[in-house]
C-alpha cells in the first residue's frame, strides 16, 4: 500500500533532529524522497534510508541553501515541498531578566535562524515549487497566536513567521501553497541562542525536571514529536489538501480554548 507522499520530494530545514527528524522520517514512511539539512552531521547521519540526502547548513546561509535545492534536484529529480523548521527557543527569558545587549546579540540570532533562515529557504526553493506546483510547510508554535509560550524574542520571531507564512502564501498563488503547523510543547532537543549562553541546553531537560499537570485542555496528550508529524503529511500531499493554503494548523493540545490560569504574568514585580 502507497503512502500520501509516494513520488514526493522534498526538504526539510532542521532535519536531524526534534519535530524536523520527526518529520522526515514520517515523508519517508509516506513514500517520499527527503533532503535533511542541518549543521550537527552526525545528527544527520542518523537519517537513516535509500531516498535521504543530507546537506550539512546553517540555514543563515543563503549560497549553502540554493546548492542544497539544487543538489535535491540533481539527486531525485524535482523538489514538491518546502518544510522550513529550523529554529532556537528562549527558555521564556523575560524582558526584565534581558539586559540591552543581551537583546542586542539574541535578538540577531533568534530571528536570523527563525524568520531569516525560513526567508531564505523560501527563496532558495520557489522556482522549483513553482515546476511542481508544490508547497511550503512551516513549522509555526502555540507563540505564533498566544503569548507565554517563550519569552519577547521568541514569541515575536513566531509571531512573524506566522505573518511571513500568509504574505507568502499571497505572493505564490497560485501556483505554491504556503501553511504551517503550530505546533504545542514537545520533548526534543531544542536548543536556545548562544548570545544567551544557551546553545547546549536543550529543552528534553526542561521536560525531564517538569512536574505536575500542563496547563492545557489535552493536559495527557503526546509530547513525542513523532506524533505531531501529521499535519505536515496531510499539507504536503496536494491531494489531501489541494485547495488549502494561508493556514495554520494548531497541534497545540487546545491552548486556543484555555482558561485563563493567571490574569497577569508580571505581579511578582
């Protein structure tokens, strides 16, 4: 039996590890051929199957995505999707625990990996979308709509790769689709800015010390990114969702319909 994405290919920033292996993995399982970049080879080198390529890049590198699209290209023969993912959390660092320059340095790297690196990947693929008529996944976050997700740097660079996704999904009509997946908590190795000394924490830590019951409707649902892979399979497969674009779709576990849990975040000031 075919999967939805037999005769896809496709490739995906931030492939070797967290949501963006997830998310290979599971195309590979649909049928797809898959392209991982990202800057850890030996996380790469974990991507394991037939039809992978691997790019080592840092998707600040405009020159290093164009040959990575074109190495794709070379290698299976066309590229149908896009999923831009790559990115960097804050640990929620407030405003009031930022100095000025430190949100001078992390500011400049949050959003060139996580607006910036989508950009560029996006301008690094659209000729190639526009061949195929394919599509563009982004990995958007429950910070693109709500707020205490992360702290001001991140939550703003989410907001904004919310805002890149539809003004993209205008400019490539009719022939790309441009959606994202807003994805919820998840147990990966997300890591933080190294302007913030946080470039070797990962956020399976975090999870490791949580206790207690998360303040979401679906407070028992996965955190493996594994299970949030669907979205991207169902807006991949243009016959699943030929007519969908400009949209996100949240895998968030309902923080959408939440209850308010505290009035106000700064009473401890």
């Amino acid at each position: 039996m075919s999967g939805w994405l037999e005769g896809y290919v496709a490739l995906i920033t931030g492939g070797g590890s967290g949501i963006g292996r997830a998310v290979a993995e599971r195309f590979l399982a649909e049928g797809a051929s898959v392209t991982v970049l990202g800057r850890d080879a030996a996380q790469l080198d974990e991507v394991v199957g037939d039809r992978v390529h691997r790019v080592t890049a840092d998707v600040r590198d405009s020159g290093a995505l164009h040959a990575a699209v074109a190495e794709t290209v070379e290698r299976f023969g066309k590229l149908d999707t896009l999923v831009a993912n790559a990115g960097v959390w804050d640990y929620q660092r407030q405003l009031t625990r930022l100095s000025g320059k430190e949100i001078d340095a992390a500011f400049d790297e949050v959003f060139s990996i996580n607006v910036k690196g989508y950009l560029l990947a996006a301008e690094a693929a659209w000729p190639e979308l526009v061949r195929t008529r394919g599509s563009i996944v982004m990995t958007l976050s429950n910070s693109s709509f709500y707020v205490n997700g992360g702290g001001p740097l991140y939550t703003a660079s989410k907001h904004a790769c919310l805002g890149l996704m539809r003004e993209l999904a205008y400019e490539l009509a009719p022939k790309v689709r441009v959606n994202g997946v807003a994805c919820g908590g998840m147990n990966t190795d997300l890591r933080g800015p190294e302007a913030l000394a946080l470039g070797d924490r990962s956020i399976a830590a975090s999870f490791a010390k949580r206790q207690g019951t998360p303040p979401i409707p679906l407070h028992d649902s996965s955190t493996d990114p594994r299970d949030f892979t669907a979205p991207y399979v169902l807006l991949a497969a243009r016959e699943q969702s030929g007519t969908i674009t400009g949209h996100a779709i949240s895998a968030d576990g309902g923080i959408g319909v939440r209850g308010f849990a505290r009035a106000a975040g700064g009473d401890h000031l």
